[in-house]
C-alpha cells in the first residue's frame, strides 16, 4: 500500500499546477477596465475580484522591469485573456494579421496547451472561434470554428510578432481588434471572483488546499485520473472537498515537494541544451513535468508552436554565471531552421527574469540588425558580464547565476524529429 506521505507528495503535485495557474489568473487580469470601471470599486486592493472574458494587452515588448511571467519573451507582445465557459459558449474573433506571426495559445486549468490559433493551425485570416465548456452540447453557428475546451477556465495566451525597432501602432491596432463575444455578438465581460491572491505563494497547507479544491470543483479533473483521486480525498483534497483539521502532514509535504521541484533535474546537470518540454497539446499523464513547468515556465505552448531549449551549464559541466564570459558559435549553413523566427534570451537564476543592465538587450536571434558573422559565413555569440569586441553579438549577463532559452518558433522537422546538432555554450 502507498502511505500517506508518497499519497500526500502524489496529490501535491497533481495539484500545484492548479494552484499557479488561480494565481496567475488573479495576476493577469483586469481590475480596472479602459473605460475606467474597476471590477470592485469598494474593495480595495485585497479584493479578488477581476474583469474576465476580455483581452488586455502589453503594449511593448517585456523587459527586466516585468515580474508577472516567468522566463518572458522579448520577441512579442503578449496578448492575455482569462475565460469563464461555465455559462455557456464564448466567440473569440481575430482580425486579418496580414503577414505577421500570431498564435493564441489555449491553455485549461491543468495547464495543458491544448488548442494553438493562428498562423501556423488556422492562418493569419480574420476569423471567428466557437469555444465551448466540457459540458456543451449544441451547434455551431455557420461561419464560426468549433473549439472544444477540457475545462470552463481557460487562458489565452496570445503572442504577436514585435520588433524592438519598429512602430508599435499598427501592432496596437491588430491587438484592439481581437475580441471576445457571447454567443449572440454581445461584449463577454463580466466581473469574477479570483480564489487567490496573486502574491499568496504555494507556502500555505490550508490555502493551497482551499484554493486547488475549489478550482477542481469548477473544472473538473479528467476522468484517466479519478482513482488518483479517489485515493487523495482521504487526504482532504479532492473536487470540493475540505482540507483536514490536522494539516501537518500536507504541510511538509507542501515544503518538501516544492524543495524538489525546486531542485535541477539530472538533465539540467549533464551541461548543454535541452527542451524544456516538449508536448503537443497536454502532458499526457506526466504531472511531475507538469509541476516543473508550472513553477517555473507557465504559459508555455506546444512544441510544434514553439521549441524552447534551455541551458543551465556550460559545455565543461559548469553552471552559467556571469563571473565567467562564455561563446556560442553557429558554423555556416547551421543556424536553427524554423519557419518563423528564432531568439536567444538570458535570464537570472535567481527569479527566473530578465538581467536588468544598460544596454537593455534582453534577447539576439535572426531578426537581430548588424550581426558581426565570421570569416567563413559563421556566427559567434557572446555571453558574458563586460562588453567583448563586437558589442553587436552580445547578450549581456548578470555577475551571478543565469540560464538562457533558444527560441525556436515553428520549429523545422529537423528541430522536431531531434537532428540539428545544438552547438555548445564554451567558456571563452
């Protein structure tokens, strides 16, 4: 028999990608509308109250001065929406992005990515989505797409193709012009009660409990995992159950799982390049993945939409840091092979974020202008705390631990089907 400590650490890990995701709900949307009307007037800034079924927008490119997501793109804007399906069905609309790269990413209250629209699935035409609940049952007007979703909370997370350089206004426009209706053409939004608060970490035994068993009431489990289930509500957590009196046992299990997620996976310790995760549209049963992913890359896409390789150490097995200046060279005719764009980012350790520094280069791949290349058609990177001898290839990086994340959006086969040869990250 599982005792109850592995049973506890089992449902803690099931559970706490349902716990990021409520605080990244209460995080990512709206208290206060453009028109000025805040969700709850009254309540101050404790209220949980929020204004759903609405994109909000980042107007720039993010920067180190961005807490809310973790390992952040400087590629595109983000554009953000949070969707209630419990009453019914939701029309999404997205206008004609001509020739610029867009995907809305769907993502269920598991975390799973589970639909990706845009250019590489539906195109870059304007079109309308019908997204219906698990509970759904009808027909879906003409001129609409059917999209079925697992859970009644959903969020989008849309990405836009931005250039540091370039005018943001035309970009601002296509942003105003996704929209969300109910299914007779009417504004969706409407004011919703978050369960948690945005800054209310996964510490907390009671809280965790309360906040996972509520959202699992509302959306609930897939029904693969119902004896998993079964077995934790001896536990206090389940769909709408209540936490035990006595949480003692859930707590250090709370601290010593988060201890663990925490700790680099054997993959990190081996030195160079590996995905971060690679799925297509949910984790298929690999909730300990789902968990690491959750900590630390939530909102993360499929890899067919987006391939994301990570480096924590250097070609000699050495953690990243700043006190050292490393290269990584891409030999003629090697660069990555994707049929969008590719990049390049570096990130603190420390919180998973931008390196703050005045250069504010955040990001280098192909879109980047005045690229030295090398004698024979190469290109060198350079990754280190002073400026080297071509500032242009320079990614500059903290006096501290850091990672970096190769972006790779619309992935080559050659990426996806794992034959391109990743060139190392060497001390220089």
């Amino acid at each position: 028999m599982t005792d109850l400590k592995s049973l506890a650490r089992q449902a803690l890990v099931y559970a706490l990608p349902i716990y990021e995701m409520a605080r990244m709900r209460s995080s990512s949307t709206l208290r206060k509308i453009p028109n000025g009307e805040y969700a709850d007037a009254q309540g101050g800034p404790e209220s949980l109250k929020r204004w759903i079924n609405l994109f909000s927008h980042s107007r720039r490119l993010l920067n180190a001065s961005d807490r809310r997501v973790v390992t952040p793109n400087n590629d595109t804007l983000y554009t953000n929406a949070w969707l209630d399906l419990s009453k019914g069905p939701l029309c999404i609309h997205t206008p004609d992005t001509g020739s610029r790269y867009y995907v809305l990413g769907l993502i269920d209250m598991y975390t799973n990515p589970f639909a990706h629209l845009g250019t590489r699935t539906t195109g870059n035409a304007a079109q309308s989505f019908w997204l219906s609940g698990p509970q759904w049952q009808g027909d879906v007007p003409e001129g609409n797409t059917a999209v079925a979703c697992p859970t009644n909370s959903v969020w989008v997370l849309g990405r836009i193709l931005a250039h540091t350089d370039e005018d943001m206004a035309p970009v601002h426009a296509l942003q105003d012009a996704f929209a969300i209706t109910t299914a007779d053409g009417q504004p969706a939004q409407l004011v919703y009660e978050c369960s948690v608060q945005p800054h209310a970490l996964p510490q907390d035994a009671a809280t965790f409990v309360r906040v996972v068993n509520h959202e699992m009431g509302i959306n609930q489990p897939p029904h693969a995992d119902a004896a998993e289930l079964h077995a934790w509500a001896a536990l206090g957590i389940g769909p709408g159950l209540t936490a035990p009196d006595d949480l003692e046992l859930l707590q250090q299990a709370l601290t010593d799982t988060l201890q663990e997620l925490d700790t680099p996976t054997e993959a990190d310790l081996q030195g160079g390049w590996k995905a971060a995760v690679e799925i297509e549209d949910n984790f298929s049963g690999d909730w300990l993945t789902r968990a690491r992913v959750a900590r630390a890359y939530i909102g993360i896409l499929g890899s067919q939409e987006v391939l994301y390789l990570l480096a924590f150490r250097d070609s000699k097995g050495q953690v990243l840091d700043g006190n050292c200046s490393y290269k990584l060279r891409f030999p003629p005719g090697g660069l990555p092979q994707v049929d969008a764009f590719w990049s390049l980012s570096l990130y603190r350790k420390a919180d998973y974020l931008f390196y703050d520094h005045p250069e504010q280069r955040f990001a280098i791949g192909d879109r980047t202008e005045g690229l030295h290349y090398d004698p024979d058609g190469g290109l060198t990177f350079f990754i280190c705390h002073a400026m080297p001898a071509y500032p242009q290839n320079w990614l500059p990086a903290p006096a501290e631990a850091f990672y970096l994340a190769l972006r790779l959006y619309l992935p080559g086969e050659v990426h996806q089907f794992k034959q391109y040869p990743y060139p190392e990250i060497e001390p220089a």
